[in-house]
C-alpha cells in the first residue's frame, strides 16, 4: 500500500513539473560586458539543481575523507568489544561447565576491555583455583585490588576462596575488611560464619547462627548442629576450670540449655570437675523438657555419695521416671547402679538384670555385666561374679 501511495505521488510530480515547465516562457539572462548568455528558465533550473547535487557530493566526499581515521578507529573499537564481550561470556560458561582451563584463557580475552576487566579477573581467579593454581589466582585478584567498583565482589571471592582452601585467617581477613567498609549481607555473614569454624571460633559462631537464625538464613537442622559443635567444643576444653565452665554454662541460652546432646555435654563437663550436684540439676531440667538417653546416662555419672540424702533422692526420681518409661534399658542400668551404690543389693539386682535383657547397646551391657559382678562379689557370691566378669570382657571384646 505504501509503494502504491509512493509511486502515485510520483506520477503526479511529474505531471506537475512537466505541465509547468511546458508553460513557463521565462528566460534567464547573464551579462557580463561584452558577453551575454541566454538561457531557458527550465534549463537554469535543471543546471542549478545539478550543481547543487555536485557541490553536496564533493562536500560529503570530502567530509566522509576527513573522518575516516575516527571511523576505524570506532570500528576497531566496537570489534575489540564484540571479541572482549564474547570472552566474557566464554568464560562464564566455560566456569560453569567445569572447564576451568578454558574459562581463565577467555577471561584473558575478555580482560582486554576495560569495562570487563573486573568481572574477568574474578572468572580467572576462580578457575585458577579450581586448578589449584595459588599464584595465577593471586596474580588475578591483585589486579583488582585497587579497583572501588570491585571491592566488594573481591573481598567476598577471597573469603569464599580461602574458605575452601581451608585457611580461615586469610578470609576472617577479607571479612574484617568487608566489614570495615560497612557491608554486612547476609551471603558474607555465611562465610565468616564457615571461616571462623574452620578457625574453631566457636563464640562468634554462635554470634553468626544468631544472627544468621533472626533472618532465616539458615536450614534449622545445620543451625542445630553448629550449635551442638560449638557447646560441645567449649564444654569440653581440657584446661577449663570450674569457674570457668560456670561462666559458659550460665552464657547458654535457656531455649539451647534444654536441647539434649548440649544438656548431656555440660552434664558431663560438671561431673568430670567434681561439680555433681551442677550436673544433676542440669541433666533434671533437660529430662523435665525432652527425655533423653544421653542425659540420663550423664544424670548416673552425677550420682550423691553413699547414704547421702541426694542419692536417695536420685533413687526415687528414676523410680518415678520409670513408670513413665519402664523398658528404658539406659534408665534402668541408672537405678540399679544407684541402688548398688547405696547398697540396696535387692533393688539393684533386679534393675541391672533388667537392663541387661532390654539393653542393645554394647556398652550398656558392658556395664551392665560389670556392676552386676561387684554386686556379686560384695556379697561373697564370688561364681556368679566370675561369670559377669566373663561376660563384661566379651562384651568388650566384641
């Protein structure tokens, strides 16, 4: 349709300029003394209107002649970006398809433009150090190192590069730094989270799971593990005294003191710095939240002294825990050691023999077979001893 429109409007140009130029009688004259020049109005526009076209192609020729070094140049420029831009991608997808030798020579490329530079020092850094290339990885992200709009791209591959390196000073580094200039997101918050494990920092771990637990960034199963790494590690130092363990005991928040494996530990670290009485409270208000075998073995190893009044208590709390639970092996190897320490030889016989029956666990009838031997051998029925001590060392054996 518009060919059509276009060619109608040509047709009727023509008709137009051949109509008025059949018409026009007009004359141009040119005298210069003693010559005169006559022409036809039509030819002088004719001749004008080619001159024109002449002396505009003789303008642009020599215009397009003029501006050619700056069309190369242009030219030249957008080609190096067509090969620097595809680099770019090359690397990217070479990175991602685990050819790291192919991902740093096109981040080589693609560093030859300027505005690439940055984002292909960090593709070459990272396949440097998939292919365990220390020095090239280094070389890359020094590059960058001077280099604001990269800042913080650099510091978080560092951390994240050192973390897997497993040398947690260099990234605590990078996050110190990555903190200092004010960026706190919560991807950094994860690798200095990771570092300072590797670092066994177990308070600012904790710090970070809080943190990192407020919004949600972490799975609730990993946040609980980390958690029981980090009480296990501070409550089972070796050189910590009983003030101390106080001290870390009393900074454990009352949500993580009812968990069980925390609960059991610390139950475990009070009882091995003879504070049983700290340790039976504990292993008390963890049972109260959750019954747990771990923490009623740690409430046994808290036992009171013979005749104690303390003892006779913990007699009567198991008692009363195994009416709620009465097939729990680990709860009735408790009593009847506490029986046996109070020497109540009727009572403990009948818990030991019992968990002996229920118990699977190698350990537990281990001990089983141990105490039951005491027990023997206290009144006099050297025999039957002798066939427990028997059975405890082939339990150990196996």
């Amino acid at each position: 349709m518009r060919l059509l429109l276009w060619l109608v409007a040509l047709m009727a140009a023509a008709i137009g300029i051949a109509v008025t130029a059949r018409f026009n009688p007009g004359n141009v004259v040119f005298f210069y003394p003693p010559h005169r020049i006559d022409l036809s109005l039509n030819l002088f526009v004719v001749l004008a209107a080619l001159l024109f076209l002449l002396l505009y192609g003789l303008v642009r020729a020599v215009r397009a002649t003029l501006g050619m070094p700056q069309r190369v140049a242009a030219y030249r420029l957008r080609k190096r970006e067509r090969e620097a831009n595809k680099g770019l991608r090359d690397a990217l997808k070479a990175l991602f398809e685990g050819r790291f030798g192919h991902a740093e020579k096109a981040a080589m490329r693609a560093a030859e433009l300027p505005e690439n530079a940055g984002l292909a020092a960090l593709i070459g850094a990272r396949a440097a150090h998939r292919m365990r290339e220390p020095a090239r990885r280094e070389a890359w992200l020094a590059g960058i190192a001077h280099d604001n709009a990269m800042k913080t791209a650099r510091l978080m591959t560092v951390t994240e590069l050192a973390v897997d390196e497993h040398k947690p000073e260099g990234a605590l580094e990078a996050v110190a730094e990555l903190n200092a200039s004010g960026q706190r997101h919560i991807h950094a918050l994860q690798w200095a989270m990771k570092a300072n494990q590797q670092a066994r920092n177990w308070p600012e771990v904790l710090r970070l799971v809080r943190t990192l637990d407020k919004r949600n960034a972490l799975h609730p199963a990993l946040s609980n593990r980390l958690r029981e790494m980090a009480y296990d590690d501070l409550l089972s130092e070796g050189g910590i005294d009983a003030e101390s363990i106080r001290r870390v005991w009393a900074g454990i928040p009352a949500l993580d003191r009812a968990q069980p494996n925390i609960a059991a530990r610390a139950a475990a670290a009070f009882n091995a710095r003879g504070l049983h009485d700290e340790a039976r409270m504990i292993a008390e208000d963890a049972l109260k939240a959750g019954w747990d075998e771990r923490v009623v073995r740690a409430y046994r190893d808290a036992a009171g002294p013979e005749g104690s009044p303390t003892l006779l208590a913990q007699i009567e709390k198991c008692e009363a825990w195994l009416r709620e639970h009465p097939n729990d092996a680990e709860l009735a190897l408790t009593l009847g050691v506490l029986c046996l320490r109070q020497k109540l030889w009727g009572k403990a016989q009948r818990y030991l023999e019992a968990a002996l029956s229920d118990s699977t666990e190698p350990d537990n009838v281990r001990e089983a077979h141990l105490k039951l031997a005491q027990l023997h051998e206290a009144l006099g029925q050297q025999d039957e001893a002798n066939h427990h001590y028997r059975q405890c060392a082939l339990a150990t054996v196996l």
